[in-house]
C-alpha cells in the first residue's frame, strides 16, 4: 500500500512547551526555529547590551578628559612634563634599560621555579601528620612565620650585606646571586601559603578513598592531593610571579645594573626622572599581559567548575 503524496508532504508540527507557541517545520531537515516571545527577549538583552557598552564608553571617556585636564591644566604641569616626561631623555634611557631588563627576567625565571618547588616542598611538610613529622611542620612553619614578617628590603640587604662581611668559604659575594637567594627565601615563604591552602581545599574524602584503594599516605598526596591542589592555585601562583617581577628591581640595591638601576644612573647624569617612567613603563609591558591571562584562567577555572566540569 503506498503512502499518499499529500500526507508525505505535509509540514511536521510540534509544540515549543517552555514558549506556548507552535513551531512549524517544513521538512525533516529544517533546524530549530525559536519563538518569538525568544526572538523578542534576544533582541531586548542585544539592546541592553549596546546601550550599557554605550554608556561605559562615554563615562570612561569623560573621566579620561577630565583626568587629563586636571593634569595639563595645573600650575606645575610644564616642570612636571620636562622632568619627567621628556622624549629626548627616554629615547637616551630606553636601550639601556632594556639592556638592563635581561637582568630582571633571567631573575624572575630562575628565582621563580626555584620557589615552586621550595614552597611546594615547604607546604608538603607542614601537611604532615603524625607526631613522629612534628619537629619538621616546627621548623617549616618557623620559617613560614620568619620570612612572612620580615621586609623584602630587609632581607635584600641582610643577603647582600651581611653574607660578604662573614667571610665565608666557598660562598659567593656576588651581589646577583645574593639577591636572587633573598627572593628565593621570602617569596617561598608566601608561595608556600598558597600551596597550603590548595591542598586543604581538597576535601579529605580524596584522601580517603585514595587510602580505600591501598595507597600510602605519601602516594595519596602525589597522586591524588597535589594534582588537585595544584590545579586550583595556579591563578594566585601566577599573581606571585607578577610580583616577583617587579620586586627583582630592588637587586639594585646591591649594584647590580638591571633595568631600574640602568635609569637610575642615567638620571644621576642628566637630573631628569625620565629614565625612571620608561623603566616603569617597561615593567608594565610585561606584567599587563600575565595579568591578563591570570584574570582570563581564573575566569575559565570558574567556569568549567560552576558547570561541573574538573576544576
């Protein structure tokens, strides 16, 4: 018995139950088609959406005018733009600073994974438990307790100043290497808090089940904890490397000619602050894009995590 042509070639109908309405389909190949109570809320939040970017764009542009207008328009604008904003001098400080800024970046790498794996250890150990590991968690959580409270400054110059007048044997005078020790020991301290934190974010039901399946405790915290707690701190683990960044400028202290030093000496020539802003300006270049990428990962993690994805 063959099918009517015109029963065939009738459009499928269904029903849009979350709109009320009736959707037509004109052949099984048709895609969906909203309603339009959904076309009329689309186009209700696009409008929205345009009208709030307008308005940001006009606020921010008002208090960018009016912010430049203060400036330019005080008394001491003229010296201040002489002094510290002249092209002349930042065109005579920007290669040196840049030549100095090696100095700052072969720093931040080798101080930076140096205190990953000294405050993972740092947090390891504080984590341990028994009364047999409690001499251990002393000394880690003294050590915390120690470098957390002392300024960066403070320790930079104890390193620099204090290590050369013991006369050591074998130990170097160099004020680079002392300085990158000096980082190294206070930025592990607060790295080490951060780690510590990720690891009693894991809930103890991993540990325990971990434990269930015939794992030792050190093989639960590697297998199981530390992937986990690594994974959650890696937007304010890249926040301390932003600041390690910034802070191996006060190597300086210590002679070392990296970038801040480099346009301390160019001022200390001509008595302009110039050289100062294009260090800093050097300084900003490289921070606003890891900055960035922090604000976007810690978007993403909380994303993948509110829709029940791994953190």
């Amino acid at each position: 018995m063959s099918a009517d042509p015109a029963m065939s070639s009738a459009p499928a109908v269904s029903t849009d139950p979350a709109a009320g309405t009736v959707l037509r389909k004109d052949g099984p190949d048709d895609g969906y088609r909203p309603s339009e109570r959904r076309l009329a809320h689309e186009a209700y939040r696009r409008r929205r959406a345009r009208r709030s970017a307008l308005i940001a764009a006009v606020s921010t542009l008002v208090t960018a005018v009016a912010l430049i207008l203060v400036v330019v328009g005080s008394p001491g604008w003229e010296t201040t733009r002489r002094t510290f904003f002249n092209a002349g001098y930042a065109r005579q400080a920007l290669p040196e600073v840049l030549k100095g800024l090696r100095i700052n970046l072969e720093l931040m790498l080798g101080c930076g994974a140096l205190i990953l794996v000294l405050g993972l250890l740092l947090a390891v150990l504080r984590t341990l438990r028994g009364p047999v590991f409690l001499p251990v968690r002393l000394l880690a959580t003294a050590y915390v307790d120690f470098f957390l409270g002392v300024p960066m400054i403070v320790c930079l110059l104890a390193m620099i100043t204090g290590v050369p007048a013991l006369r050591l044997t074998g130990v170097t005078t160099d004020p680079l290497l002392l300085g990158g020790a000096a980082l190294v020991l206070t930025y592990s301290a607060y790295v080490s808090e951060v780690f510590r934190a990720g690891i009693d974010s894991v809930h103890p039901s991993q540990r325990a089940a971990a434990r269930s399946l015939g794992l030792s405790n050190a093989q639960a915290m590697r297998y199981v904890v530390l992937p986990q707690a690594v994974r959650r701190v890696v937007p304010p683990l890249l926040n301390n490397l932003v600041s390690l960044q910034k802070d191996t400028g006060l190597v300086s202290i210590g002679g070392v000619i990296d970038a801040v030093y480099a346009a301390k000496i160019i001022t200390g020539r001509s008595f302009n602050f110039t050289p100062y802003v294009v260090a800093a300006l050097v300084f900003i270049v490289l921070t606003v894009p890891l900055t960035r990428f922090t604000d976007w990962l810690t978007r993403r993690m909380n994303r993948r995590q509110h829709q029940g994805g791994a953190v």
